[in-house]
C-alpha cells in the first residue's frame, strides 16, 4: 500500500485525488490517499510520496504558513532533509517549492516566475512532450508560472522549446495542470518513485 | 529562454475555464473598492478580489440602477494586484461583460447585485474567452447558468446583509433539488421545468407564443444542452462545476457553516470592510474557511475579529435581490 499525501491548503485537490485513482489503477497499484491540512497530520502518517496541488499560493501562505496551520514550515523541513522525496508540485506547488519564503534554501534549484504568461485571457493549452517520449499531451496552463531558469539536465516536459516541467532527484514541479488532463503519466512517475522508496503492494 | 508563440495557442476553451475556477476551491472572494482594499485581501489570502466602485450594503442603501464598475476603477485594481481580478457585468448586459473582457479581467460575474439589463435572458456566456461565475437560487438556475456556459456557479443568498439566512436556504435547495434528481425515475419532466426558465418571452409578448432562437442557439439546441447538464449533475451528485456560497456571510462561522454545507468556498462581499478591523476579519475568514471542520481553530478564527458588519432582516428588505435573474 502507497500511502500518497495531498497538501489540501486550497485549490485543485480533487482533481488529484482523481487523477492518482486513475494512475494507480492503471499500474495496479493499491495507494491510499491521506490528506495533509495540519503539522500532526504530516507527522502521524508515513508517506511514500506527497502532492501540492495548483492554486492561489498566496492564499497556501496564508493558511499553511505561521499565522495559519503552520504546516508548510514541516512539509519544507522535511524535504530538507529527504532529497530523495517522491513529490508532484503543480503550478503553485511548483511555486512554492522553487520559493519557500520561510528563510531557508529553495526546495528545487529551478526559479519560477509567478503568472509568467499573464493573466486569465492568455491562459492555453499547450502541447507537453517528454524528454525520452514520442508522446505528447495536451495540458492546461492556467494563469501559470513560468521557469525563469532550469537545468537542461532537470528539464523533463516542454512544450516548443520551453521547459514547463522540472525534476531534481524525485522532486516533480510543473508549471501546468497534469491533474485536468486525461494522460496520467506524471502521477505514475510520482507513483512509481513512490514504490520504489517504500513498500510496493500489487492489487 | 526560448518562448511560446501565445498567439498560436489554444484559448477560451472549456477545459481551461472550468479549470480556473477550480483553482479557486477553498478560498475566499472578497470585494473590494479600490487598490488600497485589494491589497488588504491579497495580503489576507484572498484567492481572488472582486472589484466594485460600491459593495452591495452602499449599493443597496443608494438605490437606483447599478451598473458595471468605472474601467479606470477596475485598471487600477488590475494594475497592482497578483490574485485574479473578477468584476461584474449586468445580468444578460453582453456589452458590459465585452468590456470587461478588454480590460483584462479574470473572470466576469454575472450578478443580481447589479440591476438586470434583460428582462429575458442571462450573457451568452460560451461567446467569451474568459470564464464567468452566475448566482442560483436553485438547481433549475444552476443548470440554465451552466448550460449558458457559465464555468462557476454561486448560490446568491442576499447580497449587502450580513445576514447568512438567504446562503443557507439556496445551499439547502440545490443540495435537496441534487438529491430529489437522484432519485426520480421522471427525468424529463424535470428537464421540462428547468427549461420553463426559458419561456419568460411567453407572458410578455402579445401573441402568446415561445420563440424557437435564443442567444444561446435554437430552443431545441439549448434543450439537448440542458439534458446534458442535468445528466451530469445526475451522475455525479453535484454541480458539475465549482460551487460557492455568496450574499450575506460576514463572519468566519458563517464562513465555516457554508463549507460544511459541502460549498467550494465563498465570496465575501460587504462584510469585510464593513466590519470593524477589515484586515483582521479577512484573515479570519480565510483561516476559518480553511479549517471549517475544525472548531478550535474556527473559535479562535471568530476570536481574531472585532465589530461584524451591521445586519438586516431579510423581511425588512425594499429590494430582494436574490429575485433578480431567473
């Protein structure tokens, strides 16, 4: 059993947890979705994996951050010091990790530019490819950041010439919405980084 | 940096403005007036502002016809703040929401807070590139409005109160009417219903008849479009877009009663800077909102506050608006 937390300070939460059903039983994967609003939540489960959702990450800062739950100090502190971490950051997820704003290091080398394209009006849907694939998917850039700077070694999706998606060891950030498409290829990389970290339970 | 050519891009479709409202689940709408307010909110952890030259209790206490914010009031909102930027347009005013579109705006509220330019019909909503969020009073709204193409849907409750009760009864009518769909066996006279929000032309024409064309296409088209909707809301026991509650909550208990009604999240219009220390009862909406379930920490969101705004009986009222659209 995988067990997958969801950082659900706001935002596309749902579309997550549908999107990891569907990546798992596509592997045939048993995951348990566990849902991460507080610092206990995070320290009584252990976790093969986390997810930060896409949103406002002002608003992540304001609720998960002192004045709020305080929960977004551990998640940091915990990626820290597990480099290794299976984690999926979407959009402001990505955000947050490439800035955490809590006085210490960046979580992922990569610099993102918040709202990079511009606003609502000039949201797309871009067609992403991955490095070692034929394949391409159409995603949904929404209101989206954009990497001011990542490592060509690290750039894992573009769409053109662009990288949109990042990954540093297991550290997955995209700048799009993987969860509001129908290819769930980037919650199986989390899912299979997941497995190979903890215990792997074929259903 | 190489770069995407945007102009080549795909925009407007579905996918991405139903996808923009998602990203506003769980969070707070505020009103706001001006640059100054919506620095207030950003700093609060709003998710989105709305800009308004007047929020609804000092649009409701000056009367009159409200119209569509002043473009120089919204621009300067646009200009300064980094959450999205939502404004209003008139019900069934299609010009106003082109306006607004220009000007850049994030997503357009097609709201009763403003008095409705069309006796007939709400915005061909799916003739714009930008999402927009419509108010409902009950399932029957809620389908039109989606079927409209509306990407978000708010219960109205009664704008400019203070008071929650008119929120709690649309959530309870949508989640009653959702449940009542389930399990009828009788469909299509449901569909039938919904549909006679569209025959309003019937009892203000002289000859007594439905017109076959409407903004939205044939009668006929937007029949199938409603079935369609309704069959989602059928199947998955829900809205099939993000819902938030609206009109009327002005504390962060209210904020928490709405969540656990199983809303998205809420707007919050005049009862944030109608209240006593409006920086401090944002924050507390916000945290409350976020941690609905949790008692503690909404008591010590509803500590964080000073002087709510001051309420209205909704049976006092000259102007329901919640009565507004259709």
């Amino acid at each position: 059993m995988l067990e997958i937390g969801l950082v659900m300070l706001q935002g596309s939460r749902q579309a997550h947890i549908d999107a990891i059903r569907r990546a798992s039983e596509r592997m045939g994967f048993e995951v348990n979705i566990r849902e991460i609003r507080t610092p206990d939540d995070l320290l009584e489960s252990t976790l093969h994996a986390l997810i930060l959702p896409g949103g406002e990450s002002t608003t992540m800062r304001k609720v998960g951050g002192q004045g709020g739950t305080g929960v977004l100090e551990h998640i940091y502190r915990e990626l820290r010091e597990k480099p290794n971490f299976p984690v999926l950051a979407t959009c402001a997820g990505a955000i947050l990790l490439a800035d955490p704003q809590d006085g210490g290091p960046s979580i992922i080398k990569a610099t993102v530019d918040r709202n990079g394209w511009g606003r609502q009006i000039d949201s797309f849907l871009g067609t992403v490819s991955l490095n070692d694939q034929d394949e391409h998917f159409e995603c949904a850039f929404i209101r989206a950041p954009r990497f001011t700077s990542a490592s060509k070694e690290c750039t894992i999706a573009k769409v053109g010439d662009e990288p949109v998606g990042v990954r540093e060891n297991n550290l997955i950030a995209l700048t799009f919405h993987p969860e509001l498409s129908t290819s769930t290829i980037f919650h199986e990389m989390l899912l299979e980084a997941a497995a190979a970290n903890g215990d792997r339970v074929k259903a | 940096m190489a770069s995407i050519d945007l102009g080549s891009m795909k925009h407007g479709q579905e996918l991405l403005k139903r996808g923009f409202a998602t990203m506003q689940e769980g969070g707070v709408i505020m009103d706001v007036v001006n640059a100054e307010e919506a620095a207030i909110a950003e700093e609060s952890g709003a998710v989105a502002v709305m800009a308004l030259e007047r929020v609804p209790a000092d649009i409701r206490s000056a009367g009159g016809v409200a119209r569509m914010s002043h473009p120089d009031m919204i621009k300067g909102i646009l200009e300064t703040t980094t959450i999205p930027v939502m404004a209003k347009a008139r019900i069934g005013h299609e010009d106003e929401a082109r306006v607004l579109q220009s000007l850049g705006v994030d997503m357009i509220d097609e709201s009763e807070v403003l008095t409705p330019a069309d006796p007939f019909y709400h915005i061909n909503k799916k003739a714009f590139d930008i999402p927009f969020v419509c108010g409902c009073t009950n399932l029957g709204e809620a389908v039109r409005r989606i079927s409209e193409g509306a990407a978000m849907i708010r219960t109205k409750g009664e704008a400019g109160t203070g008071n929650v009760v008119s929120a709690v009864q649309h959530s309870r009518i949508v989640t009653a009417e959702i449940e009542h769909l389930r399990e009828s066996d009788n469909f299509e006279s449901i569909v039938d219903v919904i549909m006679e929000g569209y025959h309003r032309v019937k009892s203000a024409t002289s000859l007594g008849f439905i017109p076959k064309m409407t903004p939205f296409g044939s009668m006929d088209d937007l029949r199938r479009e409603v079935e369609s909707v309704t069959e989602d809301v059928k199947e998955l026991g829900r809205l099939p877009v993000v819902t938030f509650s609206a009109g009327g909550i002005s504390t962060p208990a209210d904020a928490a009663l709405m969540m656990r009604q199983g809303m998205d999240g809420v707007f919050v219009g005049s009862g944030i800077f109608k209240s006593s220390d409006p920086q401090r009862t944002a924050e507390a909406i916000v945290l409350a909102t976020h941690s609905y379930n949790d008692p503690e920490a909404v008591a010590e969101a509803s500590a964080m506050i000073g002087e709510p705004m001051p309420g209205l009986e909704i049976e006092t009222l000259a102007v329901r608006m919640e009565d507004r659209g259709w």
